[in-house]
C-alpha cells in the first residue's frame, strides 16, 4: 500500500544552519508529493508540492525535488530561521485521491 | 487566517455521546477535507467531499460519518465515542476536487472523550 516515511526527530539547529529533512515514500502509479508546515495552535500550511518526477518546489526558501529512483522527496533549506521552528509534514496523494501523511518532524531553531 | 472555519474549537463529551463537527470552507472553495491528528495515529486522512459529493474515504471509522450540504458547509459525526477517538480535527477545503490544488486548513477542533 501507499505510506510515506519521514525522518524522526525533533530536530534542533542553530540559526544559519543548513536543513535536511529525509522523506521516502511507497506507492503505486505516480503520486503527487508534498511537504506542510504546522505552526504551534494552528492548522497545517502548504510548504511546498511536485506533481511529477524530477520537478523541484520551493517555497520561503525551501525546496524539494522528487525523485522516483530513490522514492524520496528530502526537504531542504540553507539558512533556517527561528521564524521557521514548527512541525513539518510530507505527504502523497495518490490517484484515488487518497492523502498520506508521514509522522511530522518537530523543527526547533534556536538563535 | 486561511477562512476555512470551524466550530466549536472544544469539545469534550463522555464515551458513548455523538457530537457533530461543523467546517466552513473558504468562500469559493468546492472541496472540503477531513482529517484527524492525534498522538498515536499522527495525520489521518478521513474524507473528502466535492459540492456536496463525496469524493474519496480514507481511514474513516463506520462510527464516524460526513455530509458536505448545498451551501458547501460540512460536518463530521462522530457517535459511539470512545477514547481513542480523542483527537484534533481538521477541515480544509480546496477551489478543486484535484488534490494538487492547494488546501487551506481550519484552526481544529480538539475533541476529548471521557
């Protein structure tokens, strides 16, 4: 079946540091992939989507590009921010329009 | 603030009780998303409803039921309520039945059974 495993965490940086979050996915056919931002007490928040292989979204700085050889849609930033400490989700939709999320890994940047 | 609202904010009932979650999508959107996120189960896809279709079902219990209604409000019902069920839920709605299309999630509600 469909799944989507992301990196555990929490993850702490220090502000100007460099960010990887690691997301593999399983699926049939030819998902779309996304990655959404909650911010404590609020709803979730498109970061970021590619609808097909080898496309990159970006968003705010960050980016991710979807790779079918290796199933992953890693998510990446240069220079985090304090602004940026929140939980980060990525997803698959697959064609039955059918929502996957992974575990969320929790972002603390610390100044 | 996304527009998409949702009443009430807090709910706690007993096991056993139904309650009824209520979603307003953002004026213009035709698709509405359920979703619950509790600590055990992470993010669950519940249902989705396109004007006043439903679209596609995810993990959704048999206890648990949706309707969208012409004004393209939604609600989930939940009845049989048991612990497990005690969760956030969110709503999102999306201009399209396309799930590529960007959706604009709800503040939750935070349901808790005791």
């Amino acid at each position: 079946g469909n799944s989507v495993t992301q990196m555990e965490g929490p993850v702490t940086l220090s502000e100007e540091a460099f960010l990887t979050i690691n997301c593999t996915y399983t699926a049939t056919g030819y998902p779309s992939l996304f990655w959404y931002v909650q911010y404590p007490g609020e709803g979730l928040q498109l970061l970021l989507k590619a609808t097909k292989a080898d496309d990159k979204g970006s968003n705010k700085g960050f980016e991710a590009t979807y790779r079918k050889e290796t199933t992953s849609f890693h998510l990446e930033k240069g220079s985090v921010q304090v602004s940026d400490s929140a939980v980060y989700f990525c997803a698959l939709s697959d064609n039955g329009n059918q929502f996957y999320f992974g575990t969320g890994t929790s972002l603390t940047v610390i100044p | 603030d996304s527009g998409v609202t949702q009443t009430p904010k807090h709910l706690i009932t007993a096991t056993g009780q139904r309650v009824t979650l209520r979603c307003s999508p953002r004026s213009g959107d035709l698709s509405v998303y359920w979703y619950q996120q509790s600590l055990d189960q992470g993010l669950q896809f519940l249902i989705q409803y396109y004007n006043g279709e439903e679209r596609a079902k995810g993990n959704i219990l048999e206890r648990f039921s949706a309707q969208q209604f012409p004004d393209l409000h939604s609600e989930l019902n939940l009845s049989s309520l048991e612990l497990g069920d005690s969760a956030l839920y969110f709503c999102a709605s999306s201009v399209s039945w396309d799930t590529t299309y960007e959706q604009y999630f709800g503040p939750g509600t935070r349901l808790t059974v005791t």
